[in-house]
C-alpha cells in the first residue's frame, strides 16, 4: 500500500499459471486491513509431477530437461471502490543437483 492512508483489501483472486497450464485458482486476503506504507505476502505452492499432479510425465520430464519453468499470475485486488488487476510473470531455474 503506498498510500498515506490505510486500505481494506474486500478481496484478492488469482490464477496461478506454469508453463502456460493453468494449476491453481483461489481467493485470499478476504477483509484484510494494509496500513500505510505496508504490504501483504501470500505464499502460493504447487507440486509438479506425481500422484495428482496436473502434469503429464512427459510435461514433467520436459520441465526438468529445461531445467526451468515459466509462471504467470493474473487476478484482481478488490477495494471498496476500485478493482485493481495485476498480472506478474517470470522463469524460476530448477536446482540441477549438481
């Protein structure tokens, strides 16, 4: 919150991509309060590969050929009177066990 001012957060809902699949959708920081100059960090983790997962084991074993795997994530912030989207992206390099 880089306002003077204190924010309440109604909601925040995002999807969680990888590799361009999408594994993950929820809604967090429900009735949260930002104080000025404060910030809210929320943990989001998902296993690639195995029992449940949303990957093929040839999807799996690609990711970790590359050794990388790209994310996206996309929502939206809801304040009491404005919405807010946001969208962030990058790569994450996979420990090569070297």
């Amino acid at each position: 919150n880089d306002n003077v001012f204190g924010v309440l957060v109604q909601s925040a809902d995002y999807t969680v991509y990888v590799n361009d699949k999408k594994v993950r959708s929820d809604t967090c920081a429900v009735g949260t309060r930002l104080v000025a100059g404060s910030a809210e960090e929320y943990e989001v983790s998902k296993t690639v590969g195995g029992k449940g997962s949303d990957f093929s084991a040839a999807e799996v074993k690609e990711i970790f050929s590359k050794g990388q795997l790209s994310y996206r994530v996309e929502g939206k912030i809801e304040l009491a009177r404005i919405t807010i989207p946001f969208s962030f992206d990058g790569t994450i390099q996979l420990a090569t066990g070297e």
